[in-house]
C-alpha cells in the first residue's frame, strides 16, 4: 500500500480538537497519555503495519491535527481488541478514543456511513474467519503442507456455506 505523506504543520493545529475528543463518550483518558509508546510495542495491528501507532494518533489530536487525523485511513485500522489499553501505564483507552474519532470523521462527511458500517461488518466476518482458520490449523496433520491461502479459502466456503 502506497505510503501516506501527514500534513503537520502545526500552525494548522486546532487546539480545542483534543478538548472536543476528551469531552466525547469514551474520548475522557487522552489526556492521561505521555506518549511512552508502550502501546504501539504491545499493538497487534503496529506489528504489521508500522503506519499504524496508537501513540502516535493520541499526539496528533493532542498537536491539533483534526483534519489529519480525521482523514487518515490509520483511524479505520484498530481492531478494537484493547490490548493497549491493558498495557498503557496510565490508563489511556486508545480503542475507546478511535471509536470516537470514527464518529467525528462520519460526521465531518471524510467517509460515508455506509462505508463505515461496511468496515464494522468486514471487522465481524473477519474475526469469524480468524477463528475458523485457527480451528483448520489445530485439526490439521502435522505432516501436512496446506497453504495458508487454501485455509482460508475453505475457511470462507464453511462461513459461505
Ligand atoms: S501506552 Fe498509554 S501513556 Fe503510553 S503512549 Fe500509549 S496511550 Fe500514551
Ligand atoms: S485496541 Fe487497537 S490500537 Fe489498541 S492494541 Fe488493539 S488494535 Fe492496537
């Protein structure tokens, strides 16, 4: 996938940002963050794809970066699964904080709300899929060479069928 060059130019910021994003359901523990990084080590999704940094969204919204923030395909990327959260010294709840910004970028029009409700559903299938491909693994022989791809192509024909 193409790299995504950031506008940060700071003299852009919109500082009340961060304030709108604490003040939102869930948006409440971005202050807390002091950017140890700790959860982009410990993120499922940073490991695959070194765009992706929890810390480095929460400084964005911090820097006020709204319309950066809100543009980037980054937001669309977590997968809900809290394990930063677990590890975050202060407390921060990155997943709670990207649901948040999701909404702002749905209604400052960045993405229709029928994409976004396509991702949400592809996020569900998704995980069906993880599962029955890991339950092909275990039951598989040993011995046997299959290819991941075919795990996962028979994988969607059990969810299709
Ligand atoms: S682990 Fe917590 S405090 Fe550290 S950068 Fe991430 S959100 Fe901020
Ligand atoms: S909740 Fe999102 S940012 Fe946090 S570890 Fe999971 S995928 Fe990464």
């Amino acid at each position: 996938m193409e790299k995504q060059v950031l506008d940060l130019d700071l003299h852009k910021g919109d500082r009340s940002f961060a304030d709108e994003v604490c003040a939102s359901p869930g948006g409440d523990t971005l202050s807390l963050c002091f950017q140890c990084g700790i959860c982009t080590g410990t993120c499922p999704v940073s490991s695959v794809d070194q765009e992706f940094s929890p810390a480095r969204i929460v400084q964005w919204v911090r820097m006020g970066l709204k319309e950066t923030v809100l543009q980037s395909r980054l937001i669309w990327l977590c997968m809900q699964c809290h394990r930063c959260s677990f590890h975050c010294p202060q407390g921060v709840r990155f997943a709670d904080i990207d649901r948040v910004l999701r909404q702002m970028a749905v209604e400052a029009g960045h993405l229709d709300p029928a994409t976004a409700q396509r991702i949400e559903q592809s996020e569900r299938h998704l995980r069906r899929l993880r599962i029955l491909v890991l339950e092909r693994c275990m039951a598989q022989d040993p011995s046997d060479s299959c290819e991941f791809e075919d795990m996962v192509q028979h994988s969607l024909g059990e969810m299709n069928g």
